[in-house]
C-alpha cells in the first residue's frame, strides 16, 4: 500500500513516485534559491522550512543552529516518519465512526501541509491513491461542514460584500508576485451539500492539492479564492418529457420510476444532491432498459449524497450494469469469481490537465475542442477488453502520466485551432512544430516536483 522512500536512488524515486513521464535528469537537480528570511521566520514558513532536514551549512547561513534539534535527518527518513505516523493512525482509530477517522487522517495531512509543504506534496505525489479520496472528494465535503472547528492557518484570500470597491487593491495582498493557476468558489454550490458559505473554502483548497500533486502546478504560483456573491442556494430542477414528440403516454409530473419504465433509459444519471433517491423500485426498472449494459451514475458527493450504491446497481440492475459514482466506492464480489467494479468518475481525471494545457499553450479561451480533446485522450487509456469488465476510468495511481498527456492533447488542440500564445521562453511557433511525443516531453518537464531546494540567505 505504501510507498517507502527510504532504501531507493533518487533515480529510482522519482521514476517511482512521479507518475508523469520523466522530466529530464536535470529537473531532479533545484537550483539555490535565495530567500529573504532568517531564523524563526524560515521554520514558520511552510515553503522553505525543511525540518530537521536543514544541513549544518545551512543552519549557519540561515541563523538556525541550535533552533533545531542538532541531528540532521535526511527527507526519506522525514517522509517513512510520516508515513509510520499515519499507519499508527490508522491502527488506533480502527472501530472508530468512518466520519471520525476521515477527519482524522485530514488532520494529520493537514498539520504537515501547514509545516512542510514539499515533504507534504512528496507524500501526496507518491500516494494519491490513498490521500486524493482524504484532500479531496469524499472527505472535503466532510471537511467543508466542520471548517470552523477545523481552521488553524488562513490560506487563500477572502472576498465578501464587505469589500466592494476595494478587491483590486486586495490582490496585492497576494505574497506571490506571479500567480499561475487561481481556483475560486462562491460557496453556494459546495458538492451535493448546498451553501455552505464561506466554509466552501475547503474545496478550491483541496482543488489545488489536486492541480500540484496530479498536473505539476507550483504551489507557490497558485491562488485560493472564496468570493461571496450572495447567490440564492436553491438547486433548481428541471424535467421533461412529455408531451407532442416526446415519450408516448407519459403525463406531466410522472415519478421518476414511471419515466424509467417508459423510456427504458440506456444510462442512468444521477445529478441531484439527494442520497439513496436511485432506490430499488428505480433500480428494478432500469433493469428493463432497453441496453444490455445499462449504465447507473451516481454523481453527487459526497457519499452520503450519492444516489445509490454499487451494491444496489449491480444487485437489482444486474451483473451486466455499469456503475460510476462521483465518490469512492469499493468493488462488488458478484461470486464465481466476477466482479462488479465501481467506478469513480472524478473531475481529477480531467481538469489538472485541462488547466495545464491551458497554462502551457497561453491560450486565453479554453474551447470545445480543447475539451473534446482532454476527454479522448482520457479514454484512449481504456482498452476493449476493460470497458467489456465494466472498466471505464484508469488507476488513480498514475494520474501524472495521465495530465501529462492530457495536458499535451490540450496544447495540441489549442495550436490547431490557433488559440495558443505560447508561454514563457516557448512561443506558439515552437509549440506548433512539436511532434506529439515531444508535446508530452515538454508538458512534463514543466511539471513541478517537490524537493528541497539548497537555500541562501539575502540578509
């Protein structure tokens, strides 16, 4: 389950824990970087502290010799430390309410987010099978209805009504000087739970964990936003079919059963916010479906909000049923040996990708085609034997092999439909001369990786 950085090359870790094609043997090697902290202002910020990781030299040069313990471990010790603690963790919360241990396993993540963002995102980067369902979909919903309790650190910016006529200036309170990446949320629409407020914070916070850990975005270059507009939180529903041209004999306001008995749908989408509403009567009528594979999609999140289970799909739709749910779901032993695999349908597929593309090509519009392009690339990974199984999303484990090539399919798009303006040191016109392997080498070779960087004082 768990990846040891301990006992391995640095060749061989970061083939291993960066998912993405190499990058090039240089990337692995950081420049010095200059900062303008000494002392107690380096260990209390995220970015640069390493720790006890500090080497003599440069606990000398950054006035930290005796505010740190004298042994100086190195970060494969730091990070099997980490991951021991969090082993223990999961050891003594067994038994607990599944609601606690989720939070409890935010917690700890979330502790050393706030002290060591680069042994933080390592972790990340090396385990996203396991923590992306802990940063993000289920238990950032979980996360977002207790941020009150849960808050330690400010993080982001905080735009409300009360700061009407001064949000310009307020950007300048930004510490980054070049923002790359900014994710914003008006809180109205926090998953399937409604408006939360400014509690929704917690979802563009775990989106962009998502972007550095899945597409390779610098965390230093992106931007947390919570702008409050005061939308009004009702979800609006809407429905049709019936009437002239549409399904023959059914009357305005049927049932949700009666419309599945009539249409005999192909795929079946929930969308609606409201847990367990796809119930067994549902179920029991989609089985009529005119498919032979019909599909169940249970989207909303998080889990409690789901429409159904898979253990529900595939024991009244049947063993030949499709199921993808927006959260995480374990598999179905069907017996004989047969799975019911429960897919996870999770934007993290896609919008690391989309949003790197984007930022690498400079194109100032992200069009149809850039997403058409994303999406095919993304299922390109799935073979016909795999769909046939009821297979329909790659393993999360190799999310940074899959943005890179989706970043580049995005790149690609863009140049073909000269939207690209290119980015940095890269114009369009090198962009456009690319091949398509050399688009990926060049999508990943941009990617960020953590690792800690020597550091010199200006002061």
């Amino acid at each position: 389950m768990w990846r040891s950085a301990a006992r391995r090359s640095p060749q061989i870790r970061r083939l291993l824990s960066s998912s993405a094609p190499p990058a090039g043997a240089g990337a692995a090697v950081p420049g010095p970087c200059i900062v303008h902290k000494r002392g107690n202002d380096i260990l209390h910020d995220p970015w640069y502290n390493k720790d006890t990781a500090f080497p003599m030299t440069e606990r000398d040069r950054l006035g930290l010799r005796g505010l740190l313990p004298p042994r100086v471990m190195s970060f494969e010790q730091q990070y099997e430390r980490f991951i021991n603690s969090y082993k223990s963790l999961e050891n003594n919360t067994r038994g607990e309410p599944d609601s606690i241990v989720a939070l409890a396993k935010w917690r700890i993540l979330n502790r050393l987010h706030d002290r060591n963002e680069t042994l933080y995102y390592r972790v990340l980067i090396d385990n996203i099978e396991d923590f992306a369902p802990i940063i993000y979909t289920p238990t950032v919903g979980l996360v977002c209805e207790n941020y009150s309790g849960l808050f330690r650190r400010p993080r982001g910016m905080y735009f409300s009504a009360k700061d009407k006529g001064e949000m310009m200036s307020m950007i300048y309170n930004w510490p980054a000087e070049k923002v790359d990446m900014i994710v914003v949320t008006d809180g109205s629409r926090i998953l399937g739970l409604g408006d939360l407020g400014v509690q929704g914070i917690g979802i563009p916070i775990g989106k962009l964990d998502v972007y550095v850990a899945a597409a390779g975005i610098n965390p230093q270059k992106g931007l947390i936003t919570k702008a409050r507009k005061g939308l009004d939180p009702a979800v609006a529903r809407f429905a049709r079919g019936y009437g002239p041209d549409e399904v023959p004999d059914l009357h305005e306001g049927a049932s949700l059963v009666e419309v599945v008995k009539k249409v005999k749908p192909h795929v079946l989408l929930g969308l609606s916010g409201v847990g367990g509403i796809f119930n067994e009567e549902v179920l029991k009528a989609m089985k009529e479906s005119d498919s032979s594979r019909p599909a169940v999609f249970a989207m909303s999140n998080p889990t409690t909000k789901a429409e159904c289970t898979p253990d529900d799909v595939f024991k009244h739709v049947g063993e030949n049923a499709i199921f993808a749910s927006g959260s995480p779901f374990s598999n179905v032993s069907l017996g004989n040996g047969k799975t019911g695999y429960a897919n996870q349908a999770n934007n993290m597929y896609l919008f690391p990708g989309i949003g790197l593309g984007a930022l690498l090509s400079g194109a100032r519009h992200v069009s149809d085609g850039m997403l058409q392009s994303a999406a095919e690339c993304l299922a390109s990974y799935i073979t016909d034997d795999e769909i046939r199984k009821g297979i329909l999303f790659p393993s999360v484990s190799s999310i940074r092999h899959i943005t890179a090539r989706v970043g580049a399919s995005v790149v690609r798009a863009a140049v073909a439909e000269d939207l690209a303006e290119g980015c940095c040191d890269v114009g369009p016109r090198e962009l456009g001369s690319m091949s398509e392997s050399e688009t990926v080498d060049y999508v990943a070779r941009k990617m960020w990786y953590p690792i800690y960087s020597p550091l010199v004082s200006d002061k």
